[in-house]
C-alpha cells in the first residue's frame, strides 16, 4: 500500500514539474520561420499570466502586439496582426525550443523559436 502510494505520488509531482517546465515561456526568444525556402527571423517577448498569453512577435514586417492569447500546459495559440490582417498561430512549448505553426492565407509556415544565448 505505501509503496503504491509513493509511486502514485512520485508521478503526480513529476507531472506537475514537467507541466511548470514547458510552460515557463516569460521573456525574450528568437528564432525563424521558413517562408518558401528563405529563413525569415523573427523574436517574440511573451508573458504569461495563468492561460493568458500576451507580449509581442516582431519579424521584418514590423512589431505586432500577440491578441487573444492562450497557453495551455504545452500547448499555445495566439494572433498577431499582420497588414491589418488577423494571422492565427499555435505552438507546443518544449523545455529549450517553441514549435510555432501560423497560417498565412491558406499556407502553413514552420518556425523554432529558443532562448537568446548571451
């Protein structure tokens, strides 16, 4: 029964460690996106307050405010407004790397974001 428990336990404190690890996103992180074969850079500087998700993206086209967004354990999805268009992403958060997906009038674009090294 004890040994039971303790496993139980033992699991459950990991799985909230794993939780806390991939959605500590706060700050500054860089990357690109593939645009039709050409790395396209681009930093974001998130904030995360429970599942809210703000901050900004900034890429060649300018500094865009993050609207409407939302992080869950590993998973986020926010919008930035691009030319006066609304442009809808989502991501998965691993411990050193962001998987981001936008689409961009039908077209899916693939990027990594990861921390500044200094």
């Amino acid at each position: 029964m004890t040994k039971k428990l303790l496993n139980s336990f033992a699991l459950a404190v990991c799985g909230v460690l794993l939780c806390l690890i991939a959605a500590d996103i706060n700050g500054k992180w860089v990357g690109a996106f593939d645009y039709n074969g050409n790395d396209v850079a681009v930093a974001a500087d998130f904030k995360v307050d429970g599942d809210k998700l703000t901050g900004t993206i900034t890429t060649p086209f300018g500094l865009s405010e993050i609207k409407e967004g939302k992080i869950d354990k590993d998973q986020l999805s926010y919008k930035i407004n691009l030319n006066g268009e609304d442009i809808p992403s989502e991501g998965k958060v691993y411990s050193d790397s962001i998987n981001v997906k936008f689409n961009y009038h039908g077209q899916d674009f693939l990027g990594t974001l990861k921390r500044p090294k200094n």
